[in-house]
C-alpha cells in the first residue's frame, strides 16, 4: 500500500481506539505501583493486547512485571522495531511522571500499527519495561544482549513541553559504609576509630572535589547513619552519593575520583571503608541528530509546536543503556499548558485531562508515522546507524 493511504488508515484506527488507551492511562493513574511491583498494570496491559489478538510474551527475560507483545513479524526482513512501554509509579505522588499515559501512547501506537498488519514489513515488537524509576529494567534488557541487533527504539515521554530529544544524564549512585572501633567518648577515647569522622572527612572531601569538576557533574547525597549517642565512638556510619554527568565516560573519572577519596578518608580516621552501588548504573543517552530532524518534521506536520528552548535534562533514565546498544530515540511531548515539572503533584494532576489525552492521540501518531517512515525508506535506518556508530 502507498505510505499516504497506510498513514492514514493507522491513523484513523488510532483515532478510534484513542478512547481505549486513555482508559487504561486511568486505570494505571487510579491503581499506582512501585518499580518492579507492578503486578495490576503489567496484567491490564497482557488483557488487553491478548483482547485485540496480540502474541505477548510474559515474564520477559525472566523479569516478572515486563513483556514483549508481537506487533508484527516479518521473516524475511532484518528490521527490528521496539516500542517501550513504562508503567511504574513513584512514592507518595503516584504518577508524577507520566508514566501511565506514556505507556498508554506506546500501546495506541501499537495497536494502530498492528490493525493493518497485513501492510506493513518488518518486524515491530511492544516491550513492557518495568521499574524505570529506580532499578530499571531496559539495564537488564540491554545487558541481555536482545537489543544488539534491533534498528531502533522508540518512545515518548510526557513533559511540560514539546521536545524532538532528550537529555539524559549517565547515574551511579553509591553506597559508602564506614567501619571503625567503638569506644567510651569520655572514658577512653583513644581505644575508638571513629567512623563518623571518616564519613564526614569524606563528605568534605567530595565538595572540595566539585571545585575542579567539569560543568553540569552533579554529586548529591544523604547520610542513612550518622551514629547512634554522643558518648560512644561510632564504629559505624553510612551516606548514600549518587554521580551524574551527561557522558559516561567522565562520569567514569569522577566515580574514580570518589573512590580514592573514600579511601583516603578511611585511612586519614584510622577507619575502613566498603563501598557498594546502591542502583544499577545507568548510562547517558546518546544523540541522534538525523532521527530528530525527522521527529521535528513530523511533529510540525501533526500540529503540535516544539518547545524553540534548550533542551533541559530529564535526569537519569535506563534508555540510556539501551542507547548504547541500538539508536534510541525519546522525545516529550506536552501535558500542561503551562510550566509545571514532572514528579510532583502539580504534574500528577495533568494525567487525567483532556490536554493529556491529545498528548496521547498526538504521540501514538507521532510514532507510528515514524516507525512507517523508516520502513517505507531504507536510508533512514541506514543514517541512524551511521549515527549510531559515530564516536
């Protein structure tokens, strides 16, 4: 079928499931899981794919709450397509993130895609991807090596602007415990090593580090135990420090950094120090400057205004990892029409309105309309590749 008239039929099957893929954003917005418990979600959205005659696989890669759901498979292609679903919610504000319409707009764009099958090559698989807020399962899926040999990822973020790309930050986040010898403060002191001092060294140190750290490295960090009473030598405290900057590979030298600092300190206090991730590393997104000029048309053409600013980071995401592994691509799209920030209950409130709902119309259309581009037009994929392969 010509791209014009499969566009458009995707599209008008789109338009009318629209309503179907808001009410599962509800129901995910109404019921809130935890990262990697997200037992309702994951068994709504297994409902409703096996209702529209759906293959899904469960239990992907042995990960209880993630799937892989068959939208379309072509034999006699090498084109693997993967639209990434999220579903889990945050502590306390639920679904500050967006996360139960993003995956609702990866759903409809699936299931527009999948209703005209009988058009399409290639081959196009809906992931479940639980836990991106903390423990993320695209770490897992990439260290799989599934994704090596995929053409692309794809999918949107919800946003108080409209983005062609995002900026994501590369994140290690560690655990640092130190060890020393209790004593009485008073009776004996110098029998103790104190381990709060060796925690505390450290954490100035890791200030005096900031001095000569390359612009947009972010070190932030908590104290989990601080000792217990006044008069006895802790032989035990604990902080928490989580790295990020916008390329792995410096983030790398700055973990390295931390380490010897670590150590020095232990050793300054007479104390000793294990140091432990606390989450899964999670890398930076790489860039992809060929799709996003693409993305941008598209987004012009389905009447929704990219944001003119700087593209501001979204923190740390586990698409990162995926970036590393295949080209990636995740823009934002829009839910407010005013300045609001995602994970907090200002954001919460935009999931349920209408404006959310356009943003789920809109973004399924988005990609899918990228998704039959890139079929339709081998260079496109040829071009990411090479981008993908630019050091």
């Amino acid at each position: 079928m010509e791209y014009n008239k499969l566009k458009e039929k995707v599209y008008s099957c789109i338009d009318s499931q629209v309503g179907k893929a808001f009410e599962l954003n509800k129901y995910l917005f109404n019921n809130p899981e935890l990262s990697h418990k997200e037992y309702l979600a994951y068994e709504k959205y297994l409902e409703l794919l096996r209702n529209e005659g759906i293959e899904v696989e469960e239990k992907f890669l042995g990960l209880d709450t993630a799937f892989k759901a068959i939208i379309h498979e072509d034999k006699d292609s090498d084109i693997k397509i993967g639209i990434l679903a999220e579903y889990d919610a945050l502590p306390d504000i639920g679904h500050a993130c967006g996360h139960s319409a993003s995956g609702s707009l990866s759903f409809l764009a699936a299931l527009g895609l999948h209703k005209n099958k009988e058009y399409l090559k290639g081959n196009i698989y809906l992931f479940g991807t639980p836990g991106e807020e903390a423990n993320g399962a695209k770490v897992d899926m990439a260290g799989s090596g599934v994704f090596d040999d995929f053409s692309y990822v794809i999918m949107i973020h919800m946003s108080d602007k409209n983005q062609i790309s995002s900026k994501i930050l590369a994140l290690d986040a560690l655990n640092f415990e130190f060890y020393g010898s209790p004593s009485h403060a008073s009776a004996s002191p110098w029998n103790g090593r104190n381990a709060v001092n060796g925690m505390t060294l450290f954490i100035h140190a890791l200030d005096m580090m900031r001095q000569q750290l390359r612009d947009e490295t972010r070190i932030h960090g908590t104290i989990k135990n601080g000792g217990s009473v006044p008069n006895i030598i802790s032989d035990y405290a604990f902080c928490e420090y989580w790295f990020r900057y916008k390329k792995r590979d410096y983030l790398n030298e700055v973990v390295k950094m931390a380490h010897d600092a670590a150590e020095g300190c232990a050793k300054a206090t007479q104390t000793r120090v294990k140091i432990s991730e606390a989450t899964k590393s999670l890398d930076d997104l790489r860039p992809t400057p060929y799709s996003d000029s693409l993305i941008k048309d598209i987004y012009e053409n389905l009447g929704v205004e990219v944001d003119k600013g700087l593209v501001e980071s979204l923190g740390s995401s586990d698409i990162g990892n995926l970036s590393y592994k295949c080209p990636a691509l995740h823009p934002t799209i829009s839910i407010s029409d005013r300045p609001v920030s995602t994970h907090t209950r200002e954001f919460a409130q935009c999931i349920l309105t209408d404006k959310t709902k356009w943003a789920i119309d809109k973004g399924s259309k988005i990609i899918a309309t990228y998704i039959l581009k890139s079929l339709y037009d081998d260079s496109i994929i040829e071009n990411m590749r090479k981008d993908f392969e630019r050091p």
